[in-house]
C-alpha cells in the first residue's frame, strides 16, 4: 500500500512539474548584418595585417568563419549594397548609378525576414543610402529606416552628410531597446572608412600616420559597443551576425587614390564573417580559403533561418562550407560604371580560381596565383582563356534586363550633398544607358590620374580649402584641357569667390565641351548677371531651363533678370512658374507682385501683396510695392497707410 502512495505522489508530482514548466518556444534567431563601408580585407587584423587593431572584428572571427577570400561585384557603395541586399548582380538589379530605384520586382532582405514575423529596422552612416535621395528602395520591407533630416541646418558634414558609426550603433540600440520583443532583423551601416579620413581622438593620434587605419580602428570600436549591447541583452548568443566589407580602396595601388573605377582586388576583396547562432553549426573560428561571393550572403541567411528561398539569385548558401568539407571556387563576376561619369569606359571583370579577367579598351589577364598584386598583364587577345571570359560575360549580359535611361532624378541640393561624399553627380556625365559604344571610349587607366585630381578638389571644397580644390582644378586642365568637370567645378570656386568674369568664362567653356549641363548653364547665367551681361545671362538661364525645367533658382533669377530688361509679361511667366515649384516663397510672390505692377496689372499685385502685408507685417518691400500698387489704382489714401508702414520700417532698421 505504501508502495502504492509512493508511486500516485510521484506521478502527481511530475504532473505538477511538467503544468510548471513553460513550453518550449521555437525561438527564431536574431539577424544582424554590419556592413562597413570602404573596408580592405588586408586592412583588418584577423586577415593578417598588423597595421591595426580590430579586436571586434577578430572576435567574431573567432567565433564563426571567416572567409579569407570574399568579394564584391561593384566597388561603388549604392551598387555594392543593393547586390548585399537582393542576391543579385548590379546588372540584374539595376541600381548601377546613383538614385536609381531598386525594382519592387527584386525583394531584399528586409521584406523576407518582415514576412517571416520579423522586425526590421536600418540604420545608414551616410546619405548615399538615404532611401529618400540617393538610395530609394532600399527601404522596402523595414518598419524602420533611419533616413537623414531632410533640411540639416548644420554646415558640418557629421549630420549632414554622414553619421559618426558610435552614433549609428547608439541609434540602433535605441531601437532596439524600445522593440524588445519578437525576432529582429538590423541592419547597421559604418560609414567612417570612407575618406575623408577623418578618425576621432584617440584614433587620429594613435594612426596619425595611417588615418585609413585609424577609421578602421574606430569602426570596429562601434561594432564592439553593438555586440557589447547584443550580450548585455542576451542576444548574442541566438542571433546570426554577418560583418562585410561593402568594397576595398585603393590607397594608391594602380593609381586609384579611391575607389569605383577599377575592378583590381584591392577595391573588390572584402572581409565577410559569419557567426551562427549557438549550436546551430560548429563554426569557431573556422576559416573558409574558398572564393566567395557577397551575393551569397542574403542566401545564406534565408538558410540558417529556414526561410524561402529566393526567386531569382546570383548567389548561393554558403552552408556547404560550413562543415568543413571541401566545396569549389565560386566565380564572381564584378562590374563599375562609374567611369563614365568621367567620359570613360566602364568595366566589366570575371575571376576565377587563379585567374582575373578585366574587359576594357586596353584588356587585361592576371595569373593571381604568382601575381596577387595584378601587376603583370598576360592578355592576349585570342587567348583560349579570354575567348572562355569573353563569352562568361557576354552570357551574364544575355541575362540582364535591357537597359533603360537613368530613372535617377536628383535635385541640385543632393547633388552637393553626393559631392561633399567624394562622389560626381549625375549632372556631371552620361549613363551607361545614353552611351552608343562605351567600348570607344578612353581607359580608365589612361585618366586615371584626373579622377584623383577631381575628387581632391571635391574634398576640398567641401572643407572650404578653396586655393587647394582650385590648384588641384588647374592640374586636371593640364592635363585634359577639356575636362566639362574640372571647368564647370572651376566656374562654381570662381562664383562663389565673387570673380565673375572668370567664372563666366569657365562654365562657358564647360558648356562647350557638354551643352547639355544645365548646371554649368545656370551658373554661368548667374555670373553674367553680376556682370549685368543681362542678354546674356538670359540667354544661359533659358538653355539651363530648357535641359531641366523644374529648377526653381533658375526660375527665380530668370525672372530677376527679366524685369532688369524690362519685360515685365516674360518676368510675370517666370514667377508663375516658380510659385508652382515652391508655392510659399515669399521672393517669388514679391517677383510676381513687382512684375504686376510693372505690367500695370495692379489690381493682381493688390491681391498677391495683401495677404502678405498681414502675414509678412516687417517687410519693407511688402509695403513699398503695395503703395505702389495702391498708387496705380488710384487709391491714394491706402498708399499712403502702406508708404507710411515702409517708412516706419525702414526707421527700424
């Protein structure tokens, strides 16, 4: 009987127990993807180099793979991120230029974790992914985008233009830190490698005389206070984090001070790390030698969380690689357009297991294997080898969408801001898209040089060292007496430096050599009308116009110059037309009001300048013109309240 009571305590017991117990959940990973922009892969510690500490980086290492031999399909930011984020090839996904939107037709990360219950959220360093300007798009799928303010009202570029990464990392952590519940997908992009290489104290003391390295140092500081937080909050463990470089930088190899030009290692080989969320897969501090793709990385993912694949891809899981065992050589296909910007050609390259093809006007074969540095050019044009690439490429090409003319729309203003950035605009030259045969164009290698050239003098003018953007100006002219870009930056330091004539000379010159700037246009009409040129400053304002109608300024100082010449119905049409760009502005309502009035057309000036007097009562002109008008309509004693108001203001003054 005892027996008995025994063995009904112990059931009743493990019944208990077992009602305690919570159930078991099916806890989906945490995803964080860290993308560091402008990272060398033998810039970072745990690659073997001894320049710098990346004690973050190097930990995750230790605790996932790390794959020595990764590489990017575009050495340009907007591109590079959209082949991150979509698994495809820039020619696939289309965003091969600035402000070009990525098609709805290609999902990204964010839109197949959100389908899966997942929170998303992004957190850019720098306006060039801002998805309202130079990166639309890439938000789809976030519930949160941490775009920049529309109207910074900092000159500084931190704020403007770009994000310290420790306040990239903080806003991130406040995100999470209000949305702690569910699975969550994070994006956090780290800018500070890009030049200017401007790393803070104690970096910019301790890599005084590496100051890339130095920003490098900074940004893993950044990514060890997020995996910091991530331990603290118990996320670490349970989560897949993926560190990639978006593409390398020059430093000087082949010329190339930057990057997007060329397609050579030190621009396309990044660092990729993958750690795996705990027991998932044995991966500490495992190191894959196999080439690999960043197209493979969202494939991946959508792996080690058991969701769908991807329709369409340029990449593969790299689980295969995960157990150790030995699995071939990707081949990664890489492509910039961005010389064209330049008046070049663009390029097109493809590496295999020891073996780099560049197409170009001038090909080039390297053999990586005795030659890593791509120093000794083997191309021989019918070339068994070649013939293979040649054909690779021209079946990669088969595959992409025909091309269209560039869907990128950007005002002046986001232009400055990809200028301050180290980036040409895309007033400054065609698309790959309006070009008939880029191959008839001239080498990158051969213009090299002008490209240094031109995006010193962009960092300079963004940091107001006008005499050194200028002399770096004047060498690129030595050189190619005819660069639109080096004469039209000229015309800009000119204007603002009050020289108008020479202004006006050098935008002329760049309108000679491309007529179809209507930048260069309207500023060389902005010059001839401080030169009182009022003929020919109309003149350059309506070429301007015609090119890109919409450009507000334009609209304003053509409508200026028309009451100067005493045309007040060709004022009047320019005004309008303003106030339909910025309906509220008041210098275009007080235009219109002043060519109304020249017209005779006071009764119009009357019902524009009216509503102004009451929400406008401390403008002198206001109350000029509107005695003005007053004054034409015979009604002289609201002239003379209105005169006395201007006068009474003008006492305050």
């Amino acid at each position: 009987m005892k027996v008995l009571c025994a063995l009904a305590i112990c059931c009743l017991t493990s019944l208990s127990t077992a009602e305690q117990a919570p159930p078991k959940k099916n806890i989906r990973p945490n995803v964080f993807l860290v993308t560091i922009d402008t990272l060398r892969a033998d810039h970072v510690h745990c690659y073997g180099y001894r320049g710098v500490e990346t004690p973050a980086i190097d930990a995750l290492a230790k605790d996932g793979f790390r794959f020595a031999r990764a590489f990017t399909p575009s050495p340009i930011t907007n591109t590079s991120h959209a082949s991150i984020l979509t698994g495809l090839l820039p020619g696939r996904h289309g965003v091969t230029d600035f402000a070009i939107p990525l098609s709805a037709s290609h999902p990204t990360w964010a839109e197949l974790l959100h389908k899966q219950g997942y929170r998303t959220a992004a957190f850019i360093g720098a306006v060039i992914l801002d998805s309202k300007t130079l990166a639309p798009g890439l938000d789809r799928g976030f519930d949160f985008y941490d775009n920049f303010p529309p109207h910074s009202i900092t000159k500084s570029r931190w704020g403007r233009v770009e994000r310290r990464g420790m306040v990239v990392v903080q806003h991130a952590e406040a995100w999470l830190s209000a949305h702690p519940k569910g699975a969550h997908f994070v994006w956090v992009h780290l800018y500070d490698p890009h030049d200017p290489y401007e790393p803070p104290a104690p970096y910019s003391q301790i890599y005084k005389d590496h100051l890339y390295d130095g920003e490098i140092a900074y940004a893993d500081s950044a990514l060890a206070t997020l995996v910091a937080y991530l331990k603290k909050h118990d996320m670490y463990d349970n989560s897949v984090i993926v560190v990639v470089g978006d593409h390398g930088e020059g430093l000087g190899e082949h010329h190339e001070d930057t990057h997007g030009i060329f397609l050579y290692d030190s621009t396309t080989h990044v660092p990729l790390i993958i750690k795996v969320p705990a027991g998932s897969e044995d991966g500490k501090g495992k190191v894959v030698d196999a080439q690999v793709r960043t197209t493979d990385i969202l494939p991946t993912v959508l792996d080690l969380v058991g969701a769908p694949e991807l329709p369409e891809k340029d990449g593969e899981s790299l689980k295969e690689y995960f157990a150790g065992t030995e699995a071939p050589a990707r081949t990664v296909f890489g492509e910039t357009d961005y010389p064209l910007r330049f008046g070049w050609a663009p390029l097109r390259s493809v590496r295999t297991e020891g073996l780099k093809f560049i197409e170009a006007p001038r090909s080039e074969l390297y053999e990586l294997h005795g030659d890593p540095g791509e120093l000794n050019n083997k191309y021989e044009p019918w070339s068994a080898e070649v013939q293979k690439f040649r054909g690779m490429l021209a079946a990669l090409r088969a595959k992409e969408p025909p091309p269209e003319n560039s869907k990128g729309v950007v005002g002046q203003g986001t232009i400055n801001e990809l200028k301050a950035l180290g980036y040409l605009g895309p007033a400054d030259a065609g698309s790959a898209t309006n070009v008939p045969e880029p191959s008839l164009l001239p080498d990158p290698k051969d213009r090299i040089e002008e490209q240094n050239l031109l995006h010193t003098a962009m960092i300079a003018s963004e940091d107001n060292r006008a005499a050194e953007a200028r002399q770096a100006l004047e060498k690129v002219l030595q050189l190619n007496s005819k660069s639109p870009t080096a004469l039209r930056d000229l015309g800009e330091l000119e204007l603002k430096a009050g020289d108008y004539a020479k202004a006006a000379q050098h935008l002329k010159g760049a309108m000679d050599v491309r007529p179809d700037d209507a930048s260069a246009a309207f500023e060389e009409g902005q010059a001839l009308e401080k030169m009182h040129d009022l003929t020919g400053a109309r003149d350059a304002l309506q070429t301007s116009l015609n090119l890109l109608p919409g450009q507000f300024r334009a609209r304003l100082l053509l409508g200026q110059v028309y009451l100067a010449l005493k045309d007040p119905k060709a004022a009047e049409d320019e005004f309008e037309a303003a106030l339909l760009l910025q309906s509220s502005s008041l210098e275009a309502q007080l235009g219109l009001a002043s060519a109304q009035i020249a017209n005779g057309n006071f009764g119009e000036a009357v019902q524009q300048l009216e509503p102004l007097s009451k929400t406008q009562p401390n403008n002198v002109e206001v109350f000029v013109l509107l005695a003005q008008a007053y004054e034409g309509l015979g009604k002289m004693i609201e002239a003379h309240h209105a005169e006395s108001r201007a006068q009474v203001l003008r006492g305050r003054k």
